[in-house]
C-alpha cells in the first residue's frame, strides 16, 4: 500500500534539500563517529561477567518479562539502582529503559499545570518531547545564556519553576557553567534538572559526569544518565530523591506502561558501572585523546571550524548539507567513520562534521584524519 500523498511530498521534500535520512551499514572503518567513548559495548570482561551475575541471580532461565509494576521486577534491579544511586552520590536511582524513556517519563509527568518549565534552546529532542506532554507552560532560554533564563525567572515569579540543561550538548559538545547555572536556580529556589548523557564516562575521577565532578549533586534536583553512550549498553536512570522516585513509579508514563528491561540487560548495567568503579585507565586514555585532538587541531589550523569543547565530541562547522555531505565522504573513503550532521537536523548553516572521541582511538588515528580534513577543507 502507498504512503498518504502528504507524507509523501515530505520525503521528497527531504531528498530535494539533501537531508534523506538512511539507515547505515554497518562499519569497518576506524570509529570516530560511535558514542561507545570507552569501548565498552565490545569488552569482553564486561561479556563474561553480565552472564556470571545472571547465574548467580538464576536468572538465566528465570526472569519474567512484563511492566515492573506487574512481573518484570527481577532481583537484579534493586542491586543495581543501589549500586548507581552510590556510585552517583544519590538518594535514590530509577531505571529506564532508555534516554528517550526517561526523559519522556520525566518531563510529562513532573512538571504540573501552572508550573514552568524552562529549558536551553539546545537540549536534546527527547527533552523537548517529554516537555510538550506536560501541562505546565515552557519557554526555552539562549544557550548558555543565564542573563536570559534569569529574565525569563523573573518574568514568572511566585511559579513552581524547573530549569533543563545538559552537562555535554550531544551536538556542540560543549558545557555550560554549571556552577553559575546552580546559582541561579538557589537564588530563585528553582529546581534544577541536568542531562547528563554525554558526560558518564567522561569527566569525573571514575566517569560519574560533570555534576559530580564540581561537587554540584547536594543542589540538582534530578540527573538524567544514559548509558547507551559510555556505558557502551541500554538503559538509563534518573537519579534525585527517594521522594521523586516513587512520584515517577506512580506517574511516568513511559516507566508504568513498558516492559522492563531483561536481566540480561540490568545486568550488564551494573556490570559496566562496575567496570568505571574499577578500572580508571580508559577513562585516562580517553582524557588524553581529547587533549591530543584539541592540540591537533589547533596545529592544522582547524581550530576556528571546531565548536569549544572538551568533551568526547568534536563538531567542525561546515554548512550546507552538500558540502558537508561530501567532506564526510572523503574522510570515508580514507577510512575513517566520521558522520556528517544534516539540517534540519540542525538550524540550516550549522551543519557540522561530527567526531566522537574514544579511548581505543590512537594518536596516529587523530592526526591523521585531521590532516586529511584540513586538506578536504582547504585545497
């Protein structure tokens, strides 16, 4: 059967600007464009102790599937969501079955009508979703702009107000000032929520993420991680109050009406979390990986196409979808997995070659290809 005209004329509409989405093959390529920072989906250790954890549990062959609220809550999960609750200076830990999940369940069902919501103009589409199914009223501020969320604040004073950001933009890969943005929100007794998806893995002494590392958590009311990113496996976990956790047991959409993840799949959570806890060494590489490709750019005199960061991702401006398209081409064709970012995926203009950084990447790999990217670019 055909498509409806209407969602016809919208692909085309795509394919005539450029910006088709196709699914991917998979790749041989050298990997600059997984969010696997730490290598961890392919950790074999990782592999061989998910299904130790599973026979200790018995949980190989038992381990009913269904809505946790039903039959789904296996043993596995109270030892994990008090293993990650620990391990993130957290009262409590809910698991999801992904971002997506969590940030739906969260931002639909928390913020009340007459509330507001208050979130960077750059924070990530599932956060934006979860928001337009919420009562509560929203407005987004610049990105990284506190002068302007502090206008926008006091604009709706005497309102319940939540402010949204992220610790890492999953597409400039930069931070905000995380410190000033606490400030703001105690000033004006707010209730700060910070995704922290990019950054587990990434930035504190054992990969707990950016809040930690500042020592921030005692003044963030919720923490969205993710762990399809550095923790190299499904899921993802809201962290705050015991209080909040059974407010989102009893009311987040996406958490009541699902089927809960496998044993498998918790399991290898905690074993992954048990992996950072243990072993700083590839967050170490990583670190320096960063810090290797930073340099080197600024060596090819890159540097002006590179959005600020120091963090995992490493977006290089290049607008318009053909000539992005045809950079990221080049670079495949030498062998090196790097992904061009489309509009309107972002704003038209901003389309960008998008790095991702890992600790199994090696200096040669990072000097090589931007090398060939300042070539591609240049000549």
């Amino acid at each position: 059967m055909e498509l409806p005209l209407n969602l016809t004329l919208k692909l085309t509409a795509r394919e005539v600007e450029n910006a088709l989405r196709i699914l991917p093959k998979a790749a041989t390529l050298t990997d600059f464009s997984s969010n696997d920072y730490l290598g961890l989906s392919k950790n074999q250790g990782i592999f061989e102790e998910t299904h130790q954890y599973l026979i200790d549990y018995n949980l190989t062959q038992n381990g009913a599937t269904g809505s946790r609220l039903i039959s789904g809550n296996h043993a596995l999960y109270e030892t994990a969501e008090n293993y990650i609750a620990q391990f993130h200076q957290s009262e409590s830990a809910l698991l999801f079955n992904s971002g997506y999940d969590a940030n739906i369940g969260f931002f639909s069902s928390v913020a009340q009508k007459g509330d507001l919501i208050l979130y960077d103009e750059l924070c990530h589409a599932s956060i934006r979703d979860g928001i337009q199914l919420s009562n509560a009223k929203a407005y987004k501020f610049m990105h990284n702009d506190f002068e302007d969320l502090e206008r926008l604040i006091l604009r709706n004073e005497n309102t319940t107000i939540y402010i949204v950001t992220e610790s890492v933009f999953s597409m400039d890969g930069d931070t905000p000032n995380l410190e000033e943005i606490v400030f703001v929100s105690n000033k004006h007794s707010c209730y700060l929520i910070v995704d922290e998806a990019h950054a587990l893995g990434v930035f504190g002494a054992k990969g707990e993420g950016v809040v930690q590392y500042l020592i921030l958590q005692d003044h963030v009311f919720a923490r969205i991680v993710t762990f399809g990113k550095g923790l190299g496996c499904h899921g993802a976990a809201i962290l705050g109050s015991a209080e909040l956790k059974s407010y989102l047991v009893n009311f987040a959409r996406s958490f009541i009406y699902t089927t809960g993840l496998s044993p498998h799949s918790v399991a290898t959570i905690l074993v992954a979390y048990s992996y950072l806890d243990a072993h700083s060494q590839s967050i170490e590489a990583l670190r320096e990986n960063i810090i290797h490709f930073n340099q080197e750019k600024n060596m090819v005199g890159l540097k002006q196409l590179f959005v600020r960061s120091k963090s995992a991702i490493q977006s290089a401006i290049i607008p318009g979808n053909d000539n992005v398209k045809k950079i990221a081409k080049q670079l495949q064709q030498k062998g090196f997995d790097v992904k061009a970012i489309l509009s309107p995926t972002v704003p038209e203009g901003q389309e960008r070659l998008r790095f991702c950084i890992h600790s199994y990447n090696s200096k040669e790999e990072i000097s090589e290809v931007l090398r060939l990217l300042s070539t591609f670019v240049f000549d």
